[in-house]
C-alpha cells in the first residue's frame, strides 16, 4: 500500500481506494487532557424496544453490508446525503474494504468505490463521520437528506455551540435516532455475524451533552462537568432518568445510526459510540445507557463533504492518483 501525501493523504490499492482530506484544523476536534482518560467503545448494532418503520418512511436511510454475496454481516446504518454520496460513522468503515461492501438502499444492492475519512482523527473516532462513494448501476431517483449544519455551525472546542443549538430549536420530541438494528436478545445470546434481521426502527430521544456527563462519570476522575461532555442521546430526560422512568428501558445503538430533527427534516448527527452491559454477566441495570454521536459540522467535515463530491465523478476503472486529484479539486 502506497501512501502520497499531498492536499489530502491517500492510500492506493489498484482499484481500492481510501480518500482522507487533510485540513489545518485539528484543534477544532481537541476537547482537553480528559479525554485521556476516557473510552468510547463500539456500537452493537441493536434496540431494545424501539419501533420498527416501513423502509419508504426514511428513504434516505441505508445499510452497509461487508460482502459482496450475503446480507450479512451488517456493519452499520448509512444516511443519502447526496448522489451517489453517504454518510455514516468514520468507525464503521475504518478496516472495512471498498470492493467487499455493498450498501442496501431502496431495495437495490450498490457496489462500493471509495470511503472519506477525516485525516486528523477524535480519540476512538467517537466525533469523526465518513462518507461512502457508491458507483454507478442505481436505476432510482436518490432521496437526499439535509444537515442541520447550517443553524449548528462549531465554534469552539468543547461542544458549547451544541448548547446553543438546544436552546434555540430544542424540543424532547422533535428528535429521533434511525438506524437498521437487531434485537438486544440476538446480541445477548451471540447471534450477530451472520444475523440477516436487521429492520429499519426509530426511536424517540433528547439530545445534549448532559446525558453522559450525568449517567457516565469517569472511574479516573470526580464527576465534573468536563468528563464526557460530548453530545450524546438517551430515551428518557436526565430527570426521568433519575426517577426510573419506564421509558429509560428503552435503547437505540447503531453504528452511523441517524439522529434526526423530525421537525425540521435535517440530520443532526451520526451515532458512534456507546457503553453498554455484559449481559451474560447478569448484572446490569434496568434503564438503558446513553449514546455518543458525532456532529457533521464545521470545516473539517465540509473538506471531507467536498472531497467525496469529487471523487463520485471518477470512473470506476481509475488509476493511482487519480481519486487523489479528483480529491483535491472537489466539487
């Protein structure tokens, strides 16, 4: 594998290639020295009591699959964001290879050409998202779906802004999460490689960057306000949770599952991490644990955003250096 360092950073396999737009603005992702301290581990892929949705509901809504054959093993949850163009968590495609994933959308299969992913990485990839490059065949209209970038732009590094999104449109019921999951007792008993029930499913959710800073203090630090304060989402308010509201049972997990501004019709953010219980241990608690999500927002994800913009001109047959060209230029 041959690294070229030039605008972005690309890496060329023949016919794979991964696209990595390289941007002087890695402070914008630095959240401080706590984060040292902390994990974010993967997402399982499943629900516990959510509700299952007809696919036409979401039609921007898809499901990456690593094979070229099956339906399984599902890898994640993806959201059309433009043609030919989608966008899912940057953890999810990571050791994935273009040429063995499909994407399932609108009831077709699509080969996959390439993945963008951010240069300057978040600890565990917890805020980073990914954009992936389907090639040509789709015999549909691409249903697209928009950001709320526009009205929740960065601007500073410790999620302050995210705040300000809450005050201005925030409502508990405007926003759900969205994402193709598996039952949590297909998960507790092992059953996922080769589990082909995944269905679409949605689930109501408040957002901020209290939830994990409440529900999930650092063994290594005091509970401040500065340990995971990330954005994060949960079924039930910071309150109902404490109170053991019913609700707080239920939990929505997936790997570039969709957090969604039904109210508004725009994509807030893209799940990417999550804690969650040893269920073969037998000791957990009732209420369910809260979900990370990253923020596609701000310049590092608009370099990325174009970057896939122009390689989706390419061809399918290319040659070295090309997807780093179409890269550079964008669209």
């Amino acid at each position: 594998m041959l690294f070229v360092t030039m605008a972005v950073v690309l890496a060329i396999q023949y016919s794979l290639e991964e696209t990595v737009p390289r941007t002087a603005y890695e402070k914008d992702f630095m959240l401080g020295q706590f984060l040292n301290d902390t994990f974010f581990p993967k997402l399982k892929n499943y629900h516990i009591n959510a509700t299952q949705v007809p696919e036409d509901k979401y039609k921007f809504v898809a499901k990456v699959v690593h094979s070229t054959r099956h339906k399984y093993p599902v890898i994640c949850t993806a959201a059309c964001v433009h043609e030919r163009i989608f966008l899912t968590a940057a953890r999810c495609v990571y050791n994935a290879i273009p040429q063995y994933t499909r994407v399932f959308y609108l009831g077709e299969k699509i080969g996959v050409g390439a993945f963008i992913l951010p240069t300057f990485q978040t600890k565990q990839q917890y805020d980073d998202v990914a954009f992936v490059v389907v090639d040509y065949g789709f015999s549909q209209t691409y249903q697209v779906a928009y950001f709320y970038s526009s009205y929740m732009q960065r601007e500073d590094d410790r999620f302050d802004w995210l705040d300000k999104y809450r005050e201005g449109v925030y409502d508990y019921y405007d926003h759900v999460v969205i994402g193709y999951a598996t039952s949590w007792e297909d998960v507790k008993d092992g059953e996922r490689m080769n589990n082909t029930n995944y269905n679409l499913t949605e689930l109501d959710i408040h957002i901020g960057t209290r939830f994990c800073t409440e529900i999930l203090p650092s063994e290594a630090l005091p509970k401040t306000l500065s340990t995971f304060h990330v954005p994060c989402y949960h079924a039930c308010s910071i309150h109902e949770f404490k109170m053991f509201h019913e609700d707080c049972t239920k939990y929505h997990g997936v790997e570039g599952g969709i957090v969604y501004n039904a109210y508004k019709g725009r994509i807030v953010g893209i799940a990417t991490w999550g804690p969650y219980y040893d269920f073969n241990s037998g000791i957990y608690d009732s209420r369910s644990l809260p979900v990370g999500y990253a923020v596609p927002s701000g310049k590092p994800f608009e370099e990325a955003f174009k970057c896939a913009r122009g390689v989706k001109q390419e061809n399918r047959d290319r040659y070295p250096g090309t997807l780093q060209m179409a890269c550079d230029l964008g669209a």
